[in-house]
C-alpha cells in the first residue's frame, strides 16, 4: 500500500484530536482543567470542545472538508494557549512555557499544512 505524507499527516492529525476529545469526554482531571481556566459554562465548553474535536479530527482522518474541520481546532487551539499555557509564561518563565506549549505548537503547525496545502480529500 502506498500511502503519500498528507495521507499520514491527516491520519496523525485525526488520531491526536479524536483522542483528546474522548478523553475529555471520560477523564474527571480533564473537567477540574476546564474549571480551574475560570470561563463560563466549563462544563458545556468542555463538552463541545470534545465533540468538536472528536467531529473534526474524524472528519480529518478521512480526509474529509479540510479547510472546514481544520478552522475549529485551529480556534480550539488558540485558545488552549491563550488560556492554560499563556498564563504559565508570565507565571514560570519562558522556558517552562515552551516546554509546556510545545505540542499545541506543532499542532497548529500541522493544521495550518493541512489548511493551506490539503484541499481535499486526500485518498
């Protein structure tokens, strides 16, 4: 089977967004997360966060309307820095901040590949 690299990217993508959001779904640590960022309503945030996530990631897996599954999570992860990891910068520092960033980093990357260079499906 040959597969090309926006094949895996997508599939690589997919994985990590379906896992977050099922874990959001069952893991009671991941819901005290979503309480201790003081936005309102965490507990339906929380839940459309995940089904957002799990809808896209799938949606990305199969390759499926890229550039309209890759916005949302592009959104979702803008505000997971901005809300848990940018408080950390001003808190402890620059370096335990990239630590602590750095897989939402590469993520946003990867999706902003797909955005601009995946226009469809890709099997």
């Amino acid at each position: 089977m040959n597969m090309n690299i926006a094949t895996w990217l997508c599939y690589a993508v997919g994985y990590v967004f379906i896992t977050s959001g099922i874990m959001k779904l069952l893991v009671p640590d991941m819901r005290a997360r979503f309480y201790n960022l003081d936005i309102p309503y965490p507990e339906t945030t929380l839940f459309l966060v995940a089904v957002i996530e799990i809808g896209c990631g799938a949606l990305i897996a199969c390759g499926m309307y890229m550039k309209k599954a890759t916005i949302p999570l592009l959104v979702i992860m803008a505000g997971a820095i901005i809300l848990d990891k940018l408080p950390k910068l001003l808190t402890e520092g620059v370096l335990s901040f990239a630590f602590q960033a750095r897989l939402d980093i590469v993520v946003i990357i990867l999706l902003l590949l797909l955005y601009r260079h995946v226009p469809g499906k890709t099997f």
